[in-house]
C-alpha cells in the first residue's frame, strides 16, 4: 500500500510517499526557516501563506521522487492537530481535496503520535516501550503500549526543551532555530564554564520537568553560575546550557525505566537530533535496554511520519471522513480509535 502523507503544522511544508509503513520511497521537506529566520521565530500567518503556494509543488515532487503516478497512490493521510490552525488547514484541504478526487481512503494523524511512531519506520521496536517526546512544543515520557495508546507519565511543566534552545540561542542572537546552532557551538564548548542550576526531581511527580529556570539563568544569570575563569563564548554558554538541558531529561528517563522496568526506549520530535541527548540515551544500553530514535531526518517534521503511522491505522481499518478539522490541542493521549 503506498501511503501519501502530508505534514504542514508548523513550518515545514512536507509530503512523503511510504510503501506498506517501513519503504519510504519520497520525504520531501520544504522548510521555510530560512522565511521565518529575520523574525527568528515561526510567523504563523507567513507559514499558512508560503504551505498555500508550496503544497501542490511539494506534493507533486513527494509522488514523482517515489516514480509513482498519482494514480497508484493507495491512501492519503495528513497531519490534523496539533499545530498553528492555518498551517494545518493547508494541509489538511488539500489532503481532502486529492482523496475525494483519486477517491481513496483518507486519515488524519496526530503530530504527537507521528513523532513517537517516527523510529518504528527503520527499527520497529516491539510494544510496550518508553518513549520520549522531545520537540519545540512538547516535552513528554510516556508509556508506549501500541501505536494508539500513549500513557503519559511526565510533561513539561512550562516550557518544552525546544523552546529553551531556541529562547537561549535567540538571546545570545546565535541563530535560529536555536536546537542545530547550539549543538554545533557545544562541540567545542567547555560544558563545565556554567554550572547552571538543574530542576531537582519532585518525588510527587518524579517524571516532571522544568525548563523555565534554566533558561532563566542562562539568559539573565550568567555570572552567577560562571566558574570564574573560562572565557564567557558561545561555545562554553551552548555547551553549559546544552549538558544540564539534556542531563535533567536523561536523569528522569533513568528513574522511568527503573519504575517501569521497562526494558525498551524510543525518542522522537525535533530536540532528538541532539548529538548530546542521542549519546546519553545510547549508554542505556549497557544496562540492557534497547534504544532506538529516528534517523535525522524523521526526527524534525516530515511526511514520512504521517504516512508510517497511517499505514497501522488503515491496517486496522480506521479511516476519517471529510468532516474533520485541524485543532490546535493535543489530544495524542487519549486513544483516538477504540
Ligand atoms: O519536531 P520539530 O521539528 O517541531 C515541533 O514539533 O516542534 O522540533 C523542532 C525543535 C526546535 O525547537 C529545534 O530547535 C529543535 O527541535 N532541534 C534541536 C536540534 N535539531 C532541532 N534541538 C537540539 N539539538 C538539535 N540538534
Ligand atoms: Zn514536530
């Protein structure tokens, strides 16, 4: 079965073809960052814009890069929700409009799932595993259980890691978006030049986490963390920000699979390209638990996601009508086909 989908929920404009969930034969990914880059910021009006001149082209490019024509495509699938609500009507339109012309089965995708569901394209992973969520908008554990059913462990409590890479990198004007630059500069940083404050773990809520004071004392409270003697550059800011952001997140995803003795884990969203984060994970292995992310390019958003996911869904028979619009909330952890 040859799946479309289609992704435009924030500032990528992204269709992909994937042959029966694992063979992706097109991921074609438009970004606009280099658009949104004077505001260093997505503009959601300026997005909704550019997914309505792009979409057609990009979707064109995702079915000839496959060699397919557009008759042998089998289904069509497109992210829904979460997401700024002009991108997705973008998506989401068109999606409707090629299904009921090619008249094929149509699905909508949640963003959420998609990014946990991202690795099992490459490495299918047996159910139940841990997974983590690690995206500009969302920092999440949870329990994996199947590819429609996510129990939610622990959250952000304010801002998603994503987000402080992104505050960090826009403050000290390193460039955006802020994840790619600040992993670049940490390479050569000295990641002991700060030590900034971590969150400590709330025994109530072990799996919980806070960004909003680190990114604090990374923008507004250099000094007091300085060790006094290595040179305040970007590189040793980066590198400093960059060890305590991933080291609270790795501090609680070891305490999660000790409780849950799970023996499995899987990350995904756009902070899971981190060199960092992918290293520390990694080191579970020694303690036998199998690890798996997603190549680079699934990692940030992308159509090929959409499709992988789509794919279990329609297996299963779940398929939506065209009655369904884009929605801004997550609603990933309720499961969505019963
Ligand atoms: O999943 P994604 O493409 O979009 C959302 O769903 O949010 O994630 C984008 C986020 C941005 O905050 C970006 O700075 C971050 O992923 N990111 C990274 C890296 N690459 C992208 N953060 C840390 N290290 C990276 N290498
Ligand atoms: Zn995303």
């Amino acid at each position: 079965m040859n799946v479309l989908g289609i992704e435009t929920s924030c500032d990528e404009c992204s269709a992909a073809v994937v042959r029966d969930g694992h063979e992706i034969l097109s991921n074609v990914i438009a970004t606009q960052i280099e658009l949104h880059k004077p505001y260093e910021g997505v503009v959601p009006e300026l997005a909704s814009r550019l997914h309505t001149e792009w979409i057609e082209q990009v979707v064109q490019a995702a079915i000839a890069k496959a060699s397919l024509s557009v008759r042998e495509i089998d289904a069509i699938a497109v992210t829904s929700r979460p997401g700024l609500l002009g991108s997705l009507m973008v998506g989401l339109n068109f999606a409707k409009g090629m299904a009921a012309t090619l008249d094929v089965p149509f699905i909508t995708i949640d963003h959420i799932r998609a990014h946990l569901y991202a690795s099992q394209i490459e490495q299918p992973l047996q159910y139940p595993y841990l997974g983590l969520l690690v995206s500009g908008g969302h920092t999440v554990i949870c329990k994996v259980n199947g590819y429609d059913d996510v129990d939610v462990m622990g959250t952000t409590i304010d801002d998603a890691i994503g987000e402080a890479f992104d505050k960090v990198a826009k403050h000290y004007g390193l460039g955006y978006p802020g994840g790619v630059v600040i992993d670049r500069l940490s390479k050569s940083g000295n990641p002991t030049a700060f030590l900034f404050p971590g969150n400590t773990m709330d025994e109530d809520h072990p799996y919980d986490i806070s960004y909003s004071g680190l990114k604090s004392a990374v923008i507004n409270q250099l000094d007091k963390f300085w060790d006094g003697k290595s040179e305040k550059s970007n590189e040793n800011i980066a590198a400093s920000f960059q060890r305590q952001a991933v080291g609270m997140l790795v501090r609680r995803v070891r305490r999660a699979l000790k409780d849950t003795g799970m023996k499995r884990l899987s990350a995904g969203g756009g902070v899971a390209a981190n060199s960092l984060l992918r290293a520390e994970l990694k080191e579970f292995e020694k303690d036998g638990i199998t690890v798996t992310f997603p190549s680079l390019k699934l990692c940030t958003d992308n159509g090929a996601m959409v499709a992988g996911l789509a794919w279990r869904y329609l297996k299963d028979g779940c398929r939506d009508d065209f009655t369904v619009g884009p929605s801004a909330r997550v609603n990933a952890f309720k499961k969505q086909y019963d």
